[in-house]
C-alpha cells in the first residue's frame, strides 16, 4: 500500500515538474483572453485558419501581433508622392 502511495506522490511531482516546465519553456496555453481576442481579429481580416485551439501564449501572441499590424496597415491610407 505505501508502494503505491509512493508512486501516486512520484507520478503527481512528475507531473507538477513537467507542467512547472512547459511554462518556463513558453508552452503555457494561450489564455481565455487571448483566444477571444485572436479569434475575432481571425474573423475581421477573414482568415479563420489564424485561430487555432491549443495555441501557447506565445504563439497566441504573435499571431494576435500580426493580425493588428495588418489591420491597422489596410486601415492607413494609400501612399502617394
């Protein structure tokens, strides 16, 4: 029986260790937020496939980045000399 909660304790600090790790390692899922955030500017500029499930916060992050930075670049005028 102590075998067994042994192992049960060893398996959860594993766990907790691997998780600890995924964070520091930017694997840490994307948000609430930020899904709602990337899944509406995918919905505006019409690229559905920008929003993913499953994301990181870091991939979160940079897909959001670029969809604001090419929405606000249709949104300025056209250049002209």
């Amino acid at each position: 029986m102590s075998e067994r909660k042994g192992a049960e304790a060893q398996a959860q600090e594993q766990k907790s260790q691997c998780a600890s790790a995924d964070i520091h390692l930017g694997r840490e899922p994307m948000t609430g937020a930020q899904a709602s955030s990337l899944k509406r500017l995918a919905e505006e500029m019409k690229e559905p496939q920008a929003f993913e499930a499953g994301l990181t916060k870091s991939e979160a992050s940079r897909r959001i980045y670029r969809l604001q930075e090419r929405l606000r670049l249709g949104q300025l005028p056209p250049h002209t000399d």
